[in-house]
C-alpha cells in the first residue's frame, strides 16, 4: 500500500494492474497494407479485445515503400476469438 513520504508504490496497489503473466502477445496478422491493421484494430476493440500494431513506424526507415510488414499483436488468451473474428470479416494477413 502506498504510503505518504514513500517513494515506492507496489504495482499490485494499482487499481486494474494486470499481472505480467497475462501480458505475453501473439502475432494475429502481418501485412504490408495499414489499412488491414486499422480495420482489424478497430473490429477488435469493438469486441473488448486489446491490440497492440507492432512496426507501424519503420516507414520512416524504408522511405515509405511499404515493403516491410506490420505486424498486430493480441494477449495469448485473446488469440483465439481474435483469428474468429477476423475470419468473420474477411482479413487474412500475407503469406
């Protein structure tokens, strides 16, 4: 618990912590079209699954060709609903 003049705050105090077990990330989709990551972004988030897009920013290295792939990640425990989801919809990544 947090205490006045204390410098250290657990961060099991915190309201809504979640433990660091439940924070490992599948690979969901890896495409080179962003258009892909933000509509499978949004489907998710609408159905209560956090996603985290990986390598949005490695345009400014390739000089904006888009020849490297972003990649979206979900929680290992979320990945299964996710890949339903996106089957619903109709977005598969490049093989």
């Amino acid at each position: 618990m947090f205490r006045p003049g204390s410098c250290f705050r657990s961060t099991l105090d915190i309201p809504g912590f979640v433990p660091f077990k439940s924070w490992i990330m599948k690979e969901l989709l890896r495409t080179t079209d962003p258009t892909k990551i933000a509509l499978a972004t949004l489907l998710l988030e609408g159905e209560g699954i956090p996603a985290f897009p990986m390598d949005v920013h490695m345009s400014v290295l390739e000089g904006s060709l888009g020849i490297l792939p972003r990649r979206l990640m979900v929680r290992d425990e979320d990945l299964f609903m996710a890949r339903a989801i996106l089957a619903e919809n109709g977005i598969a990544g490049e093989e």
